[in-house]
C-alpha cells in the first residue's frame, strides 16, 4: 500500500508504562481532515477500535487521545485514516510519547 506523505513529529516525554493509560496530543497540521486513528500493540495483529469515536480532527487542530486498553506494551502500531481515504501507519513508542504531529511533506 502506498503510504500518504505525512511526516509525523513525535515529542518525547517520560511517561510510565506498567498497563497504565496513555495520553497524548495529536497534532494535525496535515492539510486533511483526520477522520479515524487507530492504536493497537505491535504483537497485536488488529487494531484497536477508532481512538477518535463520532469525532474527527480537521487540519490545523490538536485533540487529546487515551490508549487505555491495559496493555502494558510500549510499541504500538498506529494507523490513521484521512478525508479522501488514504491511510497512514506508523510504529511508536507511547510510554515516550507526549505528542504526536502529522505534517503534509
């Protein structure tokens, strides 16, 4: 699958890991509206259920999202979803993560 060319930006923050929820910013300077986000573990071959809900996040925007699916993995796979269907992945470690940026390059 060709990937969308979205450079994420990630801002590091120690967080602790043991299974306890996860939160962060997300940052759509993107130029497109974001439509559905999806984190999941990597060892997990699906993916979560869509970390956005009946909300979406248009370019220019920042939103708050929770994992709290008591993992207490760090890597985690991520895949987002954009206004004219293309899909992004993306593999980060949460338990650094404060912030998490998608820009159009």
């Amino acid at each position: 699958m060709p990937r969308f060319p979205l450079a994420p930006v990630l801002a590091v923050l120690a967080v602790p890991a043991a299974a306890q929820d996860i939160q962060y910013q997300l940052v759509n300077e993107s130029g497109l509206t974001l439509m559905e986000f999806y984190a999941s573990p990597v060892e997990d071959p699906g993916w979560s259920n869509d970390l956005l809900g009946a909300r979406v996040l248009p370019p220019d925007s920042t939103g708050t999202v929770t994992i709290a699916d008591g993992a207490d993995a760090c890597e985690y796979d991520l895949l987002m979803v954009f206004e004219d269907g293309r899909e992004v992945t993306d593999r980060v470690d949460i338990c650094d993560l404060a912030s998490y940026t998608l820009t159009a390059e």
